[in-house]
C-alpha cells in the first residue's frame, strides 16, 4: 500500500511539473460507430515513453513537446489510429473505428463473411444472456428500495463562434459568458433549462406495488417564467423516459423500441462477439449489436457482459441508427452501468442519455441530457403503512423546499459553473430593457391568460382565455367578451371562474359562471391529476348545435374563421351540475345532471314531427318555441398510465 501511494505521488508531482514545463493537448475518444465515450484508450507518443490513458468519460490528456508531431490511439477490439498534429494544437478529438468491422453508414458487417445465426458464437452467448436475465431483475426480490437523483438539463445546441457573433450574442455579451462545452458531443452549448429530482423507490413483489416518493425538486430557467413552466418537465420527462434493457421492449422518445436482451432479440439484431477486456476491475465480453433493418425501432451499441455464470450486463451503450427515422432527432447516445452488490444483486446505477434535437432549419436545435444515478439499495423488509399512501407518485409536502446543503448531500453528480449560474442568468435576461413586454406577449400567446400577480405575488386570478375576447358569429355580429379564473393561490380547494360577453347585432348580454370544490389540494389549476371534485354551472349563450363537440372554447378566435356560414344556432341556458372521481389506477367516474332550455336563432327553426294537417300548412301549431332537455349521466374510464399535461384552459394527454 505504501509503494502504491509512492507511485501516486511521484506521478502527480511528474504531472505538476510537465504542466508547467510544456503545453497540454487534450480531447474526447469515441466509438466511430456509436459515439459513445471510450475509455482505457492509450495515448502515447511512440517511442517517447510519454503518454496517457482516457477515463471513463473518454477524456484524455498528454503535453505537447515541440518536435513531437504525431500521437497514437490504441486499444484491444479497435483499430491503432495515428494522429499528425498541427503546430499550436490545444484540443483533438479522435473517433477509433472497432478492428473487427467495417462502418458504411451505421450498417455493420464483417469482413469478407455473410452473417449468420447459425453456428454464431456470438448468438449463442447472447441466447444464455437473455435465458439469465429473469433471475436478475429486481422485481425477483421481495421488497427492495432506493434512492434516485436526476438531473435534465436542455440546452440550445451547437452554438458556433459565427453564431456568437450576430443576433442575440452579439447585442448582450452576457450570452457568451453562458456557454459551455457540451461533455457528450463536444459541441458548445448554451444552458437554458436545468430540473433535478431526488426520489425514493419501494417495491413489494406481494401483493405487488410500487411507488415512488418525490423528496425534492429544483427547477431553474426559462420555464419558471411561465406557471405552467412543468409543461415541459412533463413531456421531457415522457419522451426521454427511464430505460430499463432488461424489458423486452423499451419505451423512449414515445416509440418502442427493441432491447438488446429482449425476448425477440436475436431475431431482430446482429451480434458480433468483439473480445475480452476488463471492465471495472471484472473481466467482461465485449459485443457490438446492430438491427437487421437500421430503418427499425432499434439501438446500436455495445454490451459488455460479465464472463461467468451470471451473463449479468456490465456495461451497455446504445444509439439510434440515422436511418431509424425518428422525426427531429439528431443523434441519440445512452450509456448504462450496472455492478454487483455484496449480497449478489445485480443493480443499475448509471443511466445517462444525451439527444440531439433539430426541429426546423434555420431554428436553433436542443440538446437535451439526462443524468441519473441510483444509490443505497435495500432489499429488507418495507413497512406495509407506506403502500397505503395514496399515488403511485407521492410528492412530499416540502419538496419546492429544500435547502443548498440537502442538495449539496443528494447531489451525486456536481453541477457545471454554467449550471451553478443559471439563476443568474436569467436574472440578467429579466434585466433586458423591454423583457417583461415579451413575458407578458409570450404568456398570452402560449398560456393564453394574464395574470394578475408578480414574481414575489403569485397570482390568484388569471384573465383569459386571451384568444376569446373578440370574435363573431351570425346571431351576435361581433362579439366582445371577458373571462376569468381563480388560482389555487387564492384557495387550493374552492375554484371560481366564467365570463361575461356582449353581441353587437343582437345586442344581448351573455354570461357563464362555475363554483368548484376540488376535496384534493390544487397547485394552480382545477383539473390537476388526479381529479376529485364537485362544480355546478350555469350559463346563459349562443351556440351552433356543432360547438359541443369541440375540444376548444367555442369562441376561440380561430374556430370562429369559417369556411361557410353557420347560420344555424340557438339561445342556450344550462345548468349543470358535476361530480368527478380520478384514481391513480387510471380509473375514473364521473357523474353528471344537466338542465337545459334552448331557443333557435339565426335560421335554425324547430318543427313539430307532424307535417301537414288536413292537407294544409299549419304554420303555427308545427313551429316550436323552444326545446327544455333534462340529462342525468355517468361515465367510466380505464385508462392506466395516462400522462397529462396542465394547461390553464384543459388537461392535454401526453
């Protein structure tokens, strides 16, 4: 032990001194065909007896002497590449390309030989890989338990020094001093959006449940500008979902795909056993896996499993082939690591994915990372009391709450100085001449509601919908309205909202107005998952028969561009009164009693059934003044796992 620590202190004094007596070249090393990170890749300057190894990040670092002009990368399972270096070079990122095959695209195929299944070593080892993995899942166990940090991170990518120099970056310097470098892509990236979540898993096999316990949350950018700013932790959250390889299928980016041990695996890719290496101190067998068809649903990549009785996965890589098809999505990269715990378990405790996101040309593109690391694993006994609490999902009351040193304890994985600052950032683009006219503008256009409240005042009452305050239909001529909602701000159980509008050719007053007590605590809005609540509603307007089949307010400025006219409509009071009941099962009742009298308006006419009388019109005993309509309903729903997203107009599934 003591020659062990000799060793590290001359080499770190070694280290010390060449950085001071020469210049450093530095650099990410990955895989030419799935770009992921490689490490233990020597460095070396042939013949100089100077050199370095990559870690697991891929990264690496030698000096730079002058005269020294060419660096070699080498590696069991990867092609020797040789590098010429130009003069004054700082950074060199090296792609290595596997020895065992040939890359032309992301289609993978041996040298000089036709793939085969049969008599293939590398699908026989991959059939006893996937004939072990039920004895590895967790769910085997009785109970487990763990603890689990995330972190997701959106940035704006690819920002080139060209583009730092016009628009934006240009007229505030700020924006540079936000850059970084991406460590997955070596792109420069501007930081925009960081969310971390620290949680608790509890698992009982019988009676089976699971649950998940949120014990924090930290949220900082562009979305806490917005109060429905979890829209997007939402959908990011859905489409880059927990992957767990052990599942036949994979659901991610809101597709599923084929896992690399899945059931139906063998059918679907081509394994190409690479070789044996260490992984971790554990000797591990490399192999590369592509699909047949790169225009399927399934990942390149690298599995490195552990060689004995096990076949436990070591290691996994994956990426999308560029022919998978998957709209806006650039590259795609998901590194998994799993080890071995003392009572055998074999567990996951990395799980990081980066993807590169690319809407419309000319826009700037996304890069979205995930980080995730799972720790402290327990496999005794849980207390029953905690499968009773009520979700699947339960949020602890202080959650919003916590301090920098619980966060400083939970968080496994520092943040970057661009991701430390964030809060700082935004704070200088609050400080933009004329900013809070934009937030105002890009509340109305995408909340499409005002509020009333301010960033230290939360708001508990909201103005909108925006896009209903003027509008026109055949009865009304042009039609004026104002509408407004109460805020879980103002009471978490009592909700208050309607509106009040006025026709020009008709020269009427409309109005609508809803009382609802939700028995669950609201954050903000009434329809929050899960729903439980009662409301009674009454309301005096005009309608088309058509206008309540539509999944908008029927003033919607849009709806009301019509390519014909609808001439037909009616004068309408209903009182309605609604008890809703969600579970976190999925299921759910709701129970409805309306009353309801419509008048016809505009060219719509109500006749009796009756036709002619006598042989003669009888105009006035076969028109109908109006039509009074009572309903009593109850509706069931079963729909498990079903995502939301909380606007502040409705509920929109994932």
């Amino acid at each position: 032990m003591k020659q062990r620590y000799t060793i590290y202190v001359l080499f770190l004094l070694s280290l010390s001194v060449s950085i001071s007596t020469s210049a450093q070249i530095k650099g990410v090393i990955t895989d030419s065909l799935t770009n992921e990170p490689l490490m233990y890749i020597t460095v070396q300057y042939e013949g100089k007896g100077v050199g370095g190894i990559s870690n697991a990040n891929g990264e690496y670092q030698v000096e730079n002497r002058k005269g020294w002009d060419e660096l070699t990368f080498s590696a069991i399972g990867y092609i020797t590449k040789k590098v010429k270096l130009k003069p004054g070079t700082r950074t060199l990122n090296v792609k290595l390309q596997p020895d065992d095959i040939l890359l032309s695209e992301v289609v993978v195929k041996p040298k000089k030989e036709k793939y085969s299944r049969k008599n293939n070593p590398a699908v026989e080892f991959m059939k006893k890989v996937i004939e072990n993995k039920k004895a590895l899942k967790l769910e085997e166990n009785d109970y487990y338990q763990y603890q689990k940090y995330e972190k997701m991170k959106m940035s704006l990518n690819d920002v080139t020094p060209d583009k730092m120099e016009k628009g934006i970056y240009k007229k505030f310097s700020f924006f540079k001093d936000q850059v970084e470098v991406s460590p997955k892509t070596s792109k420069m990236i501007l930081p925009i959006s960081i969310k971390e979540t620290a949680s608790k898993t509890i698992f009982r096999k019988n009676p089976k449940s699971e649950k998940t316990i949120i014990e924090g949350m930290n949220s900082t950018g562009i979305e806490e500008f917005f109060n429905t700013g979890d829209m997007l932790g939402t959908i990011l959250t859905d489409v880059f979902s927990d992957i767990n390889i052990y599942d036949d299928d994979i659901r991610l980016l809101q597709r599923r795909f084929v896992s690399p041990i899945g059931r139906g695996a063998i059918s679907f890719y081509k394994y190409y056993l690479m070789d044996t290496l260490m992984v971790d101190k554990q000797e591990c067998v490399h192999l590369t896996f592509v699909p047949q068809n790169p225009q399927d649903f399934g990942f390149t990549g690298h599995l490195y499993v552990v060689k004995d009785s096990t076949y436990a996965v070591k290691k996994c890589t994956m990426n999308l082939p560029k022919k998978t098809g998957v709209n806006f999505v650039e590259n795609l990269d998901i590194v998994q690591q799993f080890e071995q715990l003392p009572d055998s378990n074999w567990v996951l405790t990395d799980d990081d994915m980066t993807v590169e996101l690319h809407f419309v040309k000319g826009i700037q593109g996304l890069e979205v990372q995930r980080t995730t690391k799972y720790s402290d694993y327990q496999f005794a006994e849980i207390e029953p009391r905690l499968f009773r609490l009520k979700g699947n999902v339960i949020k602890e009351a202080n959650m919003l709450a916590k301090s920098d040193e619980y966060w400083a304890k939970v968080r496994q994985v520092p943040l970057t100085k661009k991701e430390s600052t964030m809060d700082v950032f935004m704070n200088r683009i609050e400080q933009i001449p004329g900013f809070k006219y934009v937030i105002f503008g890009a509340k109305a256009l995408i909340e499409n509601f005002v509020e009333t409240g301010s960033k230290n005042h939360p708001t508990k009452f909201d103005f909108g919908p925006i896009n209903t305050m003027i509008t026109s239909n055949y009865v009304n001529g042009t039609r004026f309205r104002l509408s407004g909602m109460t805020t879980g701000n103002l009471d978490p159980h009592w909700s208050l909202s309607g509106y009040g509008a006025y026709g020009t050719k008709d020269k009427k007053w409309f109005y609508s107005g809803q009382v609802a007590y939700s028995f669950n605590k609201r954050e903000y809005v009434l329809w929050e998952f899960p729903k439980h609540y009662v409301a009674f509603k009454y309301t005096y307007d005009v309608m088309s028969p058509m206008d309540k089949y539509l999944a908008t307010d029927k003033d919607n400025l849009f709806v009301g561009w019509k390519w014909t006219t609808v001439d037909q409509m009616s004068y309408m009071r209903d009182a309605t009164l609604t008890y809703e009941l969600e579970t976190n099962t999925g299921f759910s009742v709701q129970a409805m009693a309306r009353h309801r009298n419509d008048q016809p308006a505009g060219q719509l006419q109500y006749w009796k059934n009756n036709g002619e009388i006598l042989g003669q019109w009888d105009e006035k005993n076969t028109l109908v003044h109006d039509i009074t309509t009572t309903e009593l309903g109850v509706t069931l729903r079963y729909a498990p796992g079903e995502t939301f997203v909380n606007t502040k107009q409705r509920r929109v599934p994932v």
